[in-house]
C-alpha cells in the first residue's frame, strides 16, 4: 500500500499565494505561477499543513510535528529534516484559470485621508480546484498514524494566502483517491484507531 496522499484543493473565494514581487505596470503583488497557470508552491502547502498541526495534536493527543515537518535546531543538535515530501498544488486544466487585478487603499489614521502611496493592487486567482501530493521523502509506507495525521493537518487548511482575514483563499480540502472520490473521513479516522 502506498503512503501517498492525493490532496484536492478546491479555492472558494478569490485568492493569492504571490511571488512576493510586482508585475510593472500591472499589479504590486504577482500570483505564483507555472506554465501561466497559478499554483500554490509546496513550500506555502506544507507550511499551512505545518500551522494546523498544532490544531490537530491538541485535538487528537497525537503530535508527530516535528516527525512530519522536522524540527528547528535546538540546543547541541541541529535541525531534522521532516519524513514527509509536499507537491506544489497545481491545477489540473489547460484552461487559463481566471486571473483579475484587486485594487485596495489603506487611510491613514491621523489624517483619516488615502494618501497616493497608500494605493495598493494584488493580482487575484478565481475560484478554481487544484491538486497535489504528499509522500514520504523516501518513498517508504508511513505508519498508518502518521500518514492519518499528515491527511489530518491538510484537512484543517481551511485559508490559503494572503489578505486570509479578509475573505481571500476561503477553501475546502480533501483527500481523494485515484477516481478523486473523497477518502478524507476514513484516511483521517485512522488517527484514532491506529495504534
């Protein structure tokens, strides 16, 4: 059995996992892309993963965080890296996924005016699914209790990118398995029954 976890990621609202660079004469924050399609990069995947873990060790008595993800360097050791490998989220179309510019101010306070520079933009992806996987780094079969905790931690990213707080990157994960039916619940529950 493999330990590989098929995500689906299905965005919402609008939303923007940028490059952290502007695009000249178009926008102050760019979409990260790939072949002109916008992706969410591994490393913003497994970092959103990483933030709910917290979440699901508090809740489940399990914390394999830093098993999973690795850990910071502590004192007379250095860091470890984690067991588990995510894929850069990608769309599974050849259909440009809709792209806009949001245009937005911010008003200073003291002045209680939009000033020019308080002028902002961010390039904004539509609502759209994507897919990506998570394995082990070296492609042995995870324990069942991991591999539930990994499908566990993606399972609670319910905002991906910026401007999360205020209604972008509203979205639902899953687990799926090769037909894309929804394993989530029964990938998940093993957490618990595993032992």
């Amino acid at each position: 059995m493999s330990s590989e976890l098929r995500v689906r990621i299905e965005m919402l609202t609008v939303w923007h996992v940028g490059t952290g660079e502007g695009l000249p004469g178009v926008s102050d924050a760019a979409l990260n892309r790939e072949a002109g399609q916008p992706v969410i990069p591994a490393t913003a995947l497994k970092g959103l993963a990483r933030d709910r873990a917290a979440v699901v060790a508090a809740a489940t008595g399990v914390d394999l965080l830093d098993t999973v993800f690795g850990s910071a360097p502590r004192p007379g050791a250095g860091p470890t890296a984690g067991r588990w490998a995510f894929g850069t989220a990608r769309v599974d179309t050849t259909t440009p996924v809709g792209t806009r510019v949001s245009r937005h101010n911010r008003i200073d306070p003291e002045t209680g005016r939009v000033d020019d520079d308080l002028f902002f933009d961010a390039e904004v992806a539509a609502p759209w699914v994507l897919h990506a996987t998570v394995a082990p780094v070296d492609g042995t079969v995870a324990d069942p209790r991991e591999r539930a905790f990994v499908a566990a931690c993606l399972a609670a990213i319910d905002r991906v990118g910026a401007r999360r707080t205020r209604g972008w990157g509203a979205c639902r994960v899953r687990i799926v398995d090769r037909d894309g039916v929804d394993v989530t619940a029964d990938t998940v529950g093993t957490l618990w029954s595993a032992s």
